[in-house]
C-alpha cells in the first residue's frame, strides 16, 4: 500500500481549509443585499437632508446599494413594519419605541443616531422672555407621552421647575398647531421645529433656548431587527458608511447641501431652510455615534413610570458593533470627517 507524502497531506488540507473559508465568504456575501428599504416618519429638512444628499450625491450607489425610502406617520407604524420585515432600516424619533419594543421582546436594536440633542427651540410669547418666566405658564406640547411632552419635563426639572406644579402642559398638536395657539395666546410657550421658529422669530416671538444645542437627548435614531445585523452585516455596514458621508458632506459644505437638499425634492423657502439650518445643524452627530447618557435618560424615565422592567440596559438595545466598523474603514479609506 502506497503512503502519502505527509507533506503532500498538510498541503492538501490547507487546500481545502482555504476553498472552504472562500466558499464560505463567497455565500455569506451572496446573501448580502443591494436594495434596501428604509422607513421614515419625518420630511423635514433636519431629517431628511443627509439621506437625501447621501442618495443625490451617489454614496449609497458607491456602496453597491439602492434605497427606497418609505414614509409613514408615526413612530408605532415604522417600527411595526420594520418588526414585520417589511422594511429593512427605520429612522425614528427618540428611543422610546425602539426600548419600550424591545422591552416587550421584539429584537430590535439602535445601530446609530442622526441627531443626539432634541431637534426642537423652545420660544415663548411676547412677554416670556426668559426661561425663568415660565413659571405658572401654559407650554404646549403635542400631547401626553408624545416626545415634546418628555423632553420638555426634562427640560423643566433641569432649571429647577417642577413640571407637574409649577406650569401647565397643555396637549395642543403637532409644531404648527403650537405656532397658531402661541399666537393666539391660548399658549405662553412651546418647543417647535426649526422652520416654524424661523417663521415666529420674524414675527417678533422670542427664542428661549435651542434645545439643539441644549439637551443631548437624541431624536433621531436607526433601528434595525437583531435579524438583520446577523445575516446582513456588510449590508448593514454599507448603509452606515453612505448614511456618514451624507451626514459629513451636510455639515461640511454650507453652499452645496442645501442646493442637494432642493434638487433631491426637499420643499421650502430658501431663506427659511437656510436659518432653519443653523439652528438644527449642531445636533447633528456627523459620525452617527450614539449618546448614550441621553438615551439613559429616556430608560430612566421609563423604568420610572413603570413602562420598562428596572433591570432593563441600554446594552440590550444599542449596539454599535458595525458602526465602529464602519467608522473605522472610513478612517482607513481617508474619508472619515467627523
């Protein structure tokens, strides 16, 4: 009986340790995806521009995908049809659904933030000029549990003001409706967006604070299911690394972003966008990083009204295991400008 060479042997089974590791990132990238859909429940500049230069500008097309963006009302609704899988991605405001969902056992999972301060100004009437004033006043919020409700008791309870007795919340709707009661003096003060504090700012309403800059409390994050970071993790990477470069060509190039920004079909006055712009523009997280102490905050609030179990943790929630990843290639290829 002929025996093998036992070199031959050692060469024959790295041969076939390396067709297999081939074979085995060969179907592991075949099942990668190229197109993608991404749920939204917001159309506002601050929420819309960087995926919109990130689609204009061909950074999603660089990193061999094709997103479908898909727009629903509501926080409830976008994370039910990522929880379905009939989306991929969602973009929700605050990370209150995304915790309370997984609290309940849905495997979903904050993978980035587009925005890490509250995406609201607080202005008040004609004659509260100062956040000191509010005391004994009415603030509209969009309603109870809504996110203006929130961040507006964290806010209240920052300066020294006990939301429960020295003001009234008053349930009035969303920023515009707010706009019309401050107006009519139903309200004395209330969080609205950038655009409509651009347009009140110019009817002599004064600005309080910009929360923008004022309460890192994020607003605006992505969730994914559990599903997805296992079965398409260079998928999931891809879109982040597009997502950033939309977000760092949003804060580096004043002139361009906002003319994308038209020619990708956003609407708006182009002097109201711009102002609007600077006020939103410093919550941005331009490498998408989460702020997880604002996140905290939320939790805490939760656990304390009872809605999440006390034992719960941010880190059955947030992981950023592919962000980091796709940070780091970015740093590697030249391109990351945070």
């Amino acid at each position: 009986m002929t025996r093998m060479n036992p070199r031959l042997i050692k060469l024959s089974v790295f041969a076939l340790a390396l067709s297999l590791l081939w074979l085995r990132a060969f179907s592991v990238r075949a099942q990668e995806k190229k197109e993608i859909r991404i749920v939204f429940v917001s159309l506002s500049w601050n929420n819309q521009l960087p995926i919109r230069i990130a689609v204009t500008r061909g950074f999603f097309k660089d990193q061999g995908l094709t997103v479908e963006p898909i727009f629903v009302r509501g926080g409830p609704t976008a994370i039910a049809a990522l929880a379905s899988g009939n989306v991929d991605f969602a973009s929700v405001g605050g990370a209150q659904a995304p915790i309370r969902s997984n609290a309940r056992g849905l495997d979903l999972h904050i993978i980035a933030s587009q925005s890490n301060y509250t995406n609201y100004t607080l202005l008040g009437s004609k004659k509260v000029k100062t956040v000191e004033a509010l005391r004994g006043k009415v603030i509209g919020i969009t309603g109870a549990g809504s996110y203006s409700d929130f961040v507006m008791r964290v806010f209240l309870k920052r300066n020294n003001m006990d939301p429960e007795k020295e003001v009234t919340l008053r349930a009035i709707g969303g920023t515009v409706l707010r706009a019309i009661a401050l107006e009519k003096g139903v309200i004395d003060a209330a969080p609205f967006s950038a655009e409509e504090t651009v347009r009140l700012l110019d009817k002599g309403y004064p600005m309080l604070v910009n929360l923008n800059e004022a309460l890192r409390i994020p607003q605006s994050v992505f969730v994914t299911r559990g599903e997805v970071l296992q079965k398409y993790p260079d998928t999931t990477k891809r879109f982040l690394k597009a997502v950033i470069l939309g977000m760092q060509f949003a804060k580096h190039h004043k002139k361009e972003r906002l003319q994308t920004g038209f020619t990708a079909g956003l609407k708006g006055d182009p002097d109201i966008v711009s102002r609007a712009y600077d006020l939103f523009s410093p919550g941005y997280a331009t490498d998408l990083s989460v702020a997880q102490d604002g996140i905290q905050v939320m939790l805490d609030e939760d656990i304390r009204a009872g809605l999440v179990d006390k034992n719960f943790t941010l880190d059955r929630v947030i992981d950023e295991r592919i962000l980091k990843r796709a940070q780091q290639e970015l740093k590697s290829e030249g391109r990351f400008q945070p």
